[in-house]
C-alpha cells in the first residue's frame, strides 16, 4: 500500500483527508475480492472536535473506494458529551456506521478506540462490509483511575439476508484500571446474540441463543 494523509487543526476540532492506494497483491496468499486490493483506491474525509461546546465530542468520515468491481462507500459519525461537574463524570455517546455491499474491510476508519464489537469485530463474521451498525457507550469513572464502561450495539445486515444473514446484537462491559503510571488492567465479557443460525440463513452452528465472551488484557506503558 502507498497512503498519503493530511490533518488541519483549530481550536475546535481538525479536519483530514487520507488517501490509499493498492500497490501489489501476492496471489499465493489472497483469494477473492482480496485480489482487487491491487490498483485499489482509498479517498477518506474526516473531522473531529467540539465544535466549540465544552465538554462535547463530535465526528465523521466518509470514505469512497474505487475498485476493478465498482465504487463502494462506508461512512461513520458519532455525538457524545461528559458530565464533567458531576460526580463520577458521567460520558454517553452514540455512533452510527454503515458500510457498503462489497466494502473491503481492510480500511474500516471510525474506531477512535471504540471496536466494533469485541465478539462481532473479532468472531462472529464480517461486520464492516454490507453492514449498518449503531452503538451506544456509557462510561463513569468513580475515581482518577478507575474508569467503567457499557457498550451496546446492533448490526443491521444492509442486503443479501436470503444467503447468510450476519445481523445481531452485542453487550459489552469491561473496565480500565490504572494500576499503577505504566500498567492498566482491562477485563471485559461480552454478550453476543446472533438473529440466525446455520441452517437458518446465519452463520452460527446450533441456535441464535447467547455466546458469553470474556477477556483479560494487561497494558504496559514505556
């Protein structure tokens, strides 16, 4: 990949554009619409800020690909605000994405340190192709290194439900625990309910009932 990037930075916000392009593609290892990653383009629009609100978070991005198939798009915005003169400093936000048919995964943009679910993103099949996602967050903090979080998402197959529908829902809540200035601890568990299951136009083997996820992550800071 080549990639060009520029960012412009105000008081309230910044605003970007980022290009890729597909260089080369080793056939031994891609399949599929992976080989169209060669010769790919990737245009990106983006901003980020609070727009001049205190204590508010707002952004976007826009991105267009051009491929030997067609154009695909995806876009992202998301809304949030922290409480700050309440105790624990309450912080709700709201994001919508939605990604094209035949969207390539591989820039997916719009995480700002928020997956796209930790079960769905990670096991659970393709959610940032022929996808719309929205997505709520929750997040207190009862002291300066505690900080306590929900996530709540729903995916929203776009097209093609006859074949394999890859809509569900996720919970996930996990916490971050500065330990110490260099090492936070994160568990998380997560609650992931699929609408179909194999056999019925999903992915899932068995049934559409719950799948519990738990994870443990140590970060070490230099």
């Amino acid at each position: 990949m080549a990639a060009a990037t520029v960012d412009y930075t105000t008081p309230v916000g910044s605003i970007g554009s980022t290009y890729l392009h597909g260089l080369d593609v080793d056939e031994r290892y891609a399949f599929g619409d992976r080989l169209e990653r060669k010769g790919m383009n990737v245009y990106s629009i983006r901003g980020q800020g609070n727009a001049g609100i205190e204590n508010a978070d707002f952004a976007f991005e826009v991105v267009r690909q051009e491929k030997r198939s067609g154009s695909q798009r995806a876009m992202f915005f998301d809304a949030g605000y922290t409480f700050a003169d309440t105790k624990w400093q309450p912080t709700v936000s709201y994001r919508y994405s939605r990604y094209s048919e035949g969207y390539d995964f591989l820039f997916q943009g719009g995480f700002r340190k928020r997956y796209q679910g930790e079960v769905a993103a990670n096991y659970a099949g393709s959610v940032t192709s022929n996808m719309a996602i929205n997505d709520v967050l929750l997040s207190v903090k009862p002291t300066e290194t505690l900080t306590l979080n929900a996530m709540a998402f729903n995916y929203h197959q776009l097209s093609r439900t006859h074949e394999q529908d890859f809509a569900a829902r996720e919970v996930d809540l996990f916490l971050d625990w500065m330990v110490t200035d260099n090492v936070t601890l994160s568990p998380l568990v997560g609650f992931y309910k699929p609408e179909k299951w194999l056999g019925d136009g999903g992915l899932q083997s068995g049934s559409a009932s719950t799948n519990t996820y738990f994870q443990f992550i140590v970060w070490v800071a230099f």
